[in-house]
C-alpha cells in the first residue's frame, strides 16, 4: 500500500500531519492479493476529497484528469461550480 499522499496536490501526511488524508475507491478498483497498492484507489487530502469522492463513478484517470482541469479554473468560478452542481 502507498503512503497516504494525494493524488491531486501531491501533498505528504507525514510533512502535513494536521491534514486528514483517505482513499476514495474508482470504478477501476481491482483488489490484489499480493504487496502493492491496487490500480482505482487512491489518498486524497482533506482539500480534494470531497471533489474525489463526487467522481468515484468514473475511473481514477478521468477523474483526475476532471480534478486538474478544474483546478486550473479560477477560484471563484471553481466556488460558483461547487455550490450549483456541475
């Protein structure tokens, strides 16, 4: 399993341990049997999870190719999205 890293930010629990971080499973999740961390499951922090979790249904690459693509939006359009649906 990796360490919880986000996926979007790249931002590190063990540098930021006052950010809460979790795993959002996609809709290509595949569980493995062996060491290592399965393809559709990925850490976000507490910034991106919510936006994460709005996306579960798609596979993690589209989602976050959706995610960077809005966060290259200005911050006040990205607001306005967020408070009346997409």
């Amino acid at each position: 399993m990796e360490p919880p890293i986000c996926a979007l930010c790249h931002r590190d629990q063990r540098d930021h341990e006052n950010l809460e971080f979790d795993l959002v499973r996609f809709r290509n999740f595949e569980s493995i049997d062996h060491p290592g961390h399965p393809d559709g499951l990925l850490w976000f922090c507490q910034d991106h999870l919510d936006g994460a979790r709005r996306l579960d249904s798609r596979t993690s690459g589209e989602a976050l190719r959706l995610m960077r693509a809005d966060e290259q939006r200005p911050r006040w359009l990205r607001v306005l999205r967020r408070a009346f649906g997409r």
